[in-house]
C-alpha cells in the first residue's frame, strides 16, 4: 500500500497498473525501472489519497478499481441524526435499534422457513403427497409462523414510523452538523493547511449539546442546540484562519444559511 499520493503518480508504477506481466516458467513478472520483480499469486497493490476530489490520467482510472470513502452530506446528517438522537432520547434510539435487529431476524426466519418448506415439497412422492401426514403437518406449522411473523411485522413497522416522526425533531441539529462540516472541509481551497477531522468536529459539535440548556419543550432546546452549535463550530474555526480568510468563512456560511432559508437566529459572531 502506498498512502498519501498526489495527483501525479510515478510512472515507474506504470508496468504494475496497467498489468504488464511476463511470464517465466511458473511465475510472473513485472518490470519496475531495469529490474524484473516477481508478482506472487496473492499480491494486492492499493493506493491511498488523503484528496478531497482528485483528478487522475484517464489510463489510470481505467486500470484500477477507484473506491470512495468520503461521507456524503446526508450521509453524515443520518449519522449525526442517530448520534444526536442517542444523546437526547437514547430510550429512543435503543428502541429503533432492537427493531432494526427484528426487523432483520422475521426476514431471515422467513427466508428459512421458505427454504425448508421447498425442500420438504421437493423430497416428497408427488404420488404419496396427500397422505404424508408429517408434511402435511409442516405445511400448517410454516403457515402459522409466518402469519405470526407477519403480525408481528406491521406491528414493527408501525411502532418503527411513530419513533422516526420522534427522532424527525432533531434532524434540524443534524443538519446544521453536516453543512457546517461540509463548509469546513472546503476551505483547504482557500489554504492548504486548513484540515479539519470528523472527530474533532464531532468533539465541538456534542461539546455545544452539552452547553445548551434545557427548555420546557423541544422545539426550543432544538433551536438553541442549533444555534450553539453554530456559534461554538464559528469560533473554534475562526480561531485558526488568518485575518484575512475569517470574513470569507463567515460570507460562506450566512450564504449556505441562506440557501437553506434558516433565518430564526440572529448570528452576529463577537
């Protein structure tokens, strides 16, 4: 594994991306500069980039498998969301977490119950069928399990829709995560040394749930939460950008809260 590579990829690694082998005898061969180097059966060459959008030759995004790890913005919200949700109703969140695991077991006794179903129907003498009293007993069994399951189902399902109307209320604190996390990571544009990690984010993002305090309903601990968060992501940003780059990070985030039309607060950072 090679880590941390550019744009620009030595071509000395040509011969290997592109498969260039030779064969000698029993074994393959690849040439890396003037030497001949064998490839052995298992071998597995990765390359890893730290790029948030890199752009590669056309022969190279051809001969490799290109795999992207980067969190998509609703993907993050969704993961802020469960995090949010585990922190602020965690009898919440446990709840869709052991009917996601139901949810997962009624399928898979279903699919075994059919499996074996099938196989007792194949096994048996179609002319002896009607009088096979075990079979006929299976039949029975397999139908009543699979009412019960599926009883058991809509009940699942409708208890899983009530708990995601629930958790819909701090989707609004998930949100403003995800887009203030997405504003950030874009500023290495504006300088290179401008790397933020999800982890620290995270660490600022639950440390400014932490300081919200609570309020008679949820509505208004949602609305401070969101507004705590964007105040305590602003400042510990801005702590890092030079002079000249805070007023730009601000610009581009009173644009985004405009794009996304959130105008119930008052932000006018110290």
């Amino acid at each position: 594994m090679i880590e941390q590579i550019g744009e620009e990829i030595d071509a000395i690694l040509d011969p290997l991306l592109s498969r260039q082998f030779t064969k000698k005898g029993k074994a393959l061969y690849v040439k890396l500069g003037a030497e001949d180097v064998e490839v052995m059966p298992s071998f597995k060459f990765y390359l890893q980039t730290k790029l948030i959008n890199p752009h590669y030759k056309p022969e190279i995004a051809a001969s490799c498998t290109i795999i992207n790890f980067i969190v998509t913005e609703d993907g993050l919200e969704d993961q802020l969301l469960a995090m949010v949700v585990k922190v602020e109703k965690p009898e919440l969140e446990q709840t869709k977490e052991e009917l996601t695991h139901q949810q997962n077991e009624f399928k898979i006794q279903l699919d075994k119950l059919e499996s074996d179903l099938l196989t007792n129907l194949s096994d048996a003498d179609p002319a002896t069928i009607l009088e096979n009293i075990a079979l006929i007993e299976s039949l029975e069994v397999t139908k009543k399990t699979s009412m019960e399951i599926q009883a058991a189902q809509e009940i699942a399902i409708k208890t899983e829709i009530e708990i995601n109307v629930a958790r819909e209320v701090y989707r609004r604190v998930a949100a403003e995560g995800a887009m203030l996390y997405f504003l950030l990571i874009q500023l290495c544009i504006i300088e290179h040394m401008y790397q933020y990690s999800l982890g620290s984010f995270t660490y600022f993002f639950f440390k400014a749930i932490e300081k919200t305090a609570d309020f008679e309903t949820e509505e208004e601990r949602v609305l401070a939460m969101r507004s705590n968060i964007r105040m305590l992501i602003y400042q510990w940003c801005s702590r890092g950008l030079f002079e000249r780059h805070k007023l730009v990070f601000l610009v581009q985030l009173t644009f985004r809260l405009m794009q996304k039309k959130i105008f119930d607060v008052d932000y006018t950072p110290a």
